[in-house]
C-alpha cells in the first residue's frame, strides 16, 4: 500500500541552501496533522537538511521520490 498524495508541494526548483528548509518550516503547518507534504528541491544539500530537520522538529521523514520532470522530491508527514 502507497501513502497518498501529498497534500502540499513546494516548488522549491532553483533555491539554495537553506531556502528550501526555510519554506518548508513556513508551510509544515499549512498541512493537518498525518497529512504528507513534499519538497520538489534541485538543490543537493536538501537530500540531507530534509531528514535533519525533520528529526530537529519532531516530524516524520517519508522518503524520497521524484516530481514528474525527475527533480528529486523529499516526503514530509507532519506529525505535530
């Protein structure tokens, strides 16, 4: 069984470090509690400050998968 769509994506194509885990804490309450929101980052250093935060902020990491034009997305659930 697959986790459902995420009910928000940021379209974080072209920022660097550390905007996207700056719009990312911007949005995170944007989503309801066990609701998944995505990350869409071309950035490479988003593939380790996505896990850090999460574990930094108490939110669960979902993984990583990819944006329909290959661009790496990084799977956030919130949980608080």
């Amino acid at each position: 069984m697959t986790d459902p769509e995420p009910a928000f994506e940021l379209d974080c194509r072209g920022k660097r470090c550390p905007l996207p885990i700056i719009e990312l804490a911007r949005h995170i309450e944007g989503v309801a509690v066990g609701e998944l929101l995505a990350v869409v980052s071309d950035d490479v250093a988003a593939r380790a400050d996505v896990p850090a935060w999460c574990r930094m902020r108490g939110q669960e990491y979902g993984g990583e998968d990819a944006a329909g034009d290959g661009v790496p997305r990084y799977l956030v659930r919130r949980l608080v």
